[in-house]
C-alpha cells in the first residue's frame, strides 16, 4: 500500500504523524504539570496592563521585571477579556512547540534533504527538554519559534523578514540577541567574499534597528532601560563558577563517554558538526549560535540549572544530530558493497531512525512516565499564602519574600522582591554580598509581611545572635502554609509599636 505512495507524500504523512503525536504530548503534560513560579511575574504585569495600571508589577512604580515583554504585552488583551492567560499561556506553548518542530523540518530539509529532516524533526518531537519547556507557562516555547522562524527566513534570503523576526525576538526575551549577531557576523564575513552580500547585511540591520526603536524608545522614557532589571539582578545574586556551569552543560546535553549511550550522542552530535562545517553556507548559522550562545552563557556565570535557559538550542541540537546521521549513513554507503544500499538503504534509514527515535523516547518516558518530574513542590504552599494574604492583609501591606511569582499574582498585594528582579532597590543590597541577602532587605524595607521557607528562611535571617534578636523584635509568626508533600514556608508579620 504504502509502495503506491509518492516518496515525497509518504514524507508528508509521516511528519504529520510526528507533528501530531509532538502536539498530544505537550498539551497532555502541559495540563497536568505545574505553572513554574517565575511565570507569574510575566502574568500579573499583563493583569496590571489590562486593568489600565500600566505595564508595571507593583503599581506606580515603572520597572521592568519581567524578562519577557512582548510575551507579557501578547497575554495583556486576553487578560482584558477575560481568558484564563495561565491555561492559555500553555497552550500557546504547546503549540509554538510543534511548531518549533516543523521549523525543524524545514530548515533541516534545505541542507540536508527530507528524510534527514524528519529524523531531526521527530527528535525534537519527543525531547524531555522541549517537552517540559512547553508545560511551564514561560514563554520559551513560544521565543523560540520567533527565534528559528528568523533562521528560516535568513536561508531562505528574506533578508527583510529575518530583520522583523529577529527584532520581535529580542523583546521577547534579551538574550536572542546573539542570535542576530551570529546572522549579521555571518552574512558581513560573505560581505568580505562577494561585495553585494554587504547591501543585506545593511539592510537586515537597518531594518532590525527600525522596528526595535519603537521599544527601545519606549522602554527608556518609561522604565529608564529596555534591559530587564531582572537580568541585572540576576547576575548580582546568582554567580557561580565556570566549572559549575560547563558540568551543568555537559550534563543538560548528555555529552561524555561514561556509558554507551553518551559516547554514541557525543559522537553524532560531533559527526555532525564535521558535517556541516564542511558546507560553507548559510546553514552554518545554527551551529555557530550553538557555540556561541553556550560559551556566552557557560562564561558569564549566569546560573544555568534552570532549563528554560537551554531551550533555544535544542532544535540546532536536532539539526545538528541529523546531520550527524546523515553523514553516518554516507560513510556507510561508502564503504559497503555497490549493490547493498540501494537494495537495503532505505531499510537501514529507517531502522537507525527508529533505534535512534527509541533511546530518545526511553529518555521521555524516564522522566514523565517511569520518574515523572515531582511537582514544583513550592507552587501550592506559595498560592496559598497569596491567598491567605488577599483575604487577610490590608490593602495597602507590602510583602517581603525571595519566590515572588505565586504569592504576588494570588495576593495582588505590594511586593518587595529580596532578590531584586521587581524591586532594583534591593539589587545593592545583594551586589554586596555576592547573593541574596535575605537579612539585609529584611532591615532595609521592613515590609508589613515576610514569607520564609521553613528550611531555610528563618535561619538565613537569624543567623548571628543579634540578627536573632533584631527579627523577633520586630516580626511574630503569623501563618504557616504547606507540610507532607509540599514545602512549607511561615509567614511573619510586623509587631505594630
């Protein structure tokens, strides 16, 4: 039956089926796995936005928290409407996900022809990674389908779509950036080869600058900066080593030569490298933004153990992988009996596909099925403290806490961040001590309320003998919200004088 079957529509009925089962597995996991906390912040500058207070998270005060506008300003008119933007939001994801596979697709199909497409395209179907990325509520999935449909555009020469889609990526999050930078630096060193490919390259840039001005004007008569405070922030209270970053890397990436499955990863991944270094196309843009978004990230100390920080590369990861096969699959071509691959070659295509396509779904089923990632053991203890808080603090108290996500979207109260994402004030503070210093908010802003994590937050803030005395001179225990099966925290309030 299947004989009677174009070659190029049994391609398409294939991809459809990967497209659809990658679609079923994001949105059944995105319904049942937990908003992560750090997505509350995007969601309650979008409620503020549509309840005419700004673009702000605490009102009256113009900071850019959120290290997402443009996620934040596309969820602010379903907010007005009255949609449920946390559902939505993951079902956006979920489909930007898919689609991010079929990207895939098509961006692989160009170099490396259909059926190395589809290899890379089922890969990233059934990555854990991809797979998680959509069921958070962030905007990652969504970033980076604007992210790979500006490299589609690029080798496709669309040079002006390249430019727009790029602009929109970078206010979607900073950090795409580098990106465009890998394009323009690609495309000026053809400049240096054929004189004509630098009138793109002006192009491109004007363009990208022309549709960025808008926000970058915007941002600086409104915030002050169009750079997050929350990436500054971030780097004053999370530093950690080179070392400690390059391991989280290696591990995120299964690279290595401890078991088979790693040295047979590594050697494909690197396979493919060889691969497509020897192309001296516009493909090699995904490849080097794989290395440089890596290097960038794994030497300027930004804490990587958050995965959302590694969800741009793994569709270059698939196309990369692919092409790994690809060569493979030539090498054995090459030295195989003249009549062996085109009698047995499309077998033995599909039988490294599906071998390759089973370890893959083993990782999955690892770690949604067999181990199903816990729930954020946080998120019900937070909401319920936000919601004790909306019912019980006046309107006007302010909240002092590090996990400011939950709690400041269900309490609807003024937040003091302690880590300084939505309240810079603090961001001092912090730069002194390398990391979050809880105590040093704590006696700074006196807030009304102080959230604790039970293990930790009231040791932190009572570590010296005078710090002991400082806090329960002022603070009494006013609430406690979690136990068993989630994590606790205590809720203190100041002692009125």
């Amino acid at each position: 039956m299947l004989k009677k079957i174009p070659a190029h529509w049994t391609v398409v009925l294939v991809l459809l089926g990967v497209v659809l089962i990658a679609l079923a597995i994001r949105v059944s996991l995105a319904l049942r796995y937990p908003t992560l906390d750090d997505a509350y912040i995007t969601f309650r500058y979008a409620r503020n936005l549509a309840r005419g207070l700004g673009f702000v998270y605490n009102p009256g005060e113009h900071v850019l928290g959120t290290t997402t506008p443009l996620f934040a300003l596309v969820l602010a008119p379903f907010n007005f409407f009255g949609f449920d933007i946390i559902l939505l939001s993951k079902l956006i994801n979920s489909v930007a996900s898919t689609i991010n596979v079929i990207l895939v697709f098509m961006i692989t199909r160009r170099r490396l022809g259909e059926w190395a497409a589809v290899v890379s395209a089922m890969l990233l179907a059934i990555t854990p990674s991809a797979v998680w990325g959509a069921s958070t509520g962030m905007e990652t999935e969504f970033n980076v389908t604007i992210l790979f449909a500006a490299g589609y555009a690029f080798i496709a020469k669309r040079y002006a779509l390249t430019a727009v889609l790029s602009a929109l990526a970078v206010i979607t999050r900073a950090d795409d950036l580098l990106f465009f930078l890998v394009i323009i630096g690609w495309q000026s060193l053809k400049g240096l080869r054929v004189k004509r490919e630098w009138g793109h390259a002006i192009k491109m840039a004007s363009v990208f600058g022309l549709c960025l001005l808008p926000w970058v004007w915007f941002a600086m008569l409104y915030f002050g900066s169009p750079i997050p405070s929350s990436i500054l922030s971030k780097a004053a209270a999370s530093r950690v080593s080179i070392f400690d970053n390059a391991v989280l890397y290696v591990e995120q990436f299964g690279f290595g030569i401890n078991t088979p499955r790693a040295l047979v990863a590594t050697f494909l991944f690197l396979l493919g490298l060889i691969y497509l270094g020897h192309a001296h196309d516009d493909f090699l843009i995904f490849p080097f933004y794989f290395g440089v978004y890596s290097a960038a990230f794994v030497l300027l100390g930004v804490r990587l153990g958050a995965g959302w920080y590694w969800q741009p590369l793994w569709p270059t990861y698939c196309i990369i992988f692919g092409a790994g096969i690809k060569w493979l699959i030539e090498i054995i071509q090459h030295f195989s009996p003249p009549r062996f691959l085109p009698q047995h070659g499309k077998l033995i295509s599909v039988m490294l596909a599906l071998l390759i396509a089973l370890v893959w779904f083993g990782s999955l089923k690892a770690r949604f099925i067999d181990n199903p990632l816990a729930a954020d053991k946080a998120i019900p203890s937070l909401e319920a403290a936000g919601r004790w808080l909306e019912r019980n603090a006046a309107a006007d108290a302010k909240i002092g806490l590090e996990p400011i996500g939950a709690v400041g979207w269900f309490s609807d109260r003024y937040i003091i961040d302690f880590v300084a994402l939505v309240s810079p004030a603090g961001r001092e503070i912090n730069e002194r001590l390398g990391a979050v210093d809880f105590f040093g908010n704590l006696r700074a802003f006196q807030p009304d309320y102080y959230l604790a994590w039970e293990d930790q937050g009231v040791a932190i803030v009572t570590a010296t003998p005078e710090q002991h005395e400082w806090f329960y001179r002022h603070y009494q225990q006013a609430a406690r919200f979690g136990g068993g099966d989630t994590i606790s925290f205590i809720l203190f309030k100041k002692i009125s004088r």
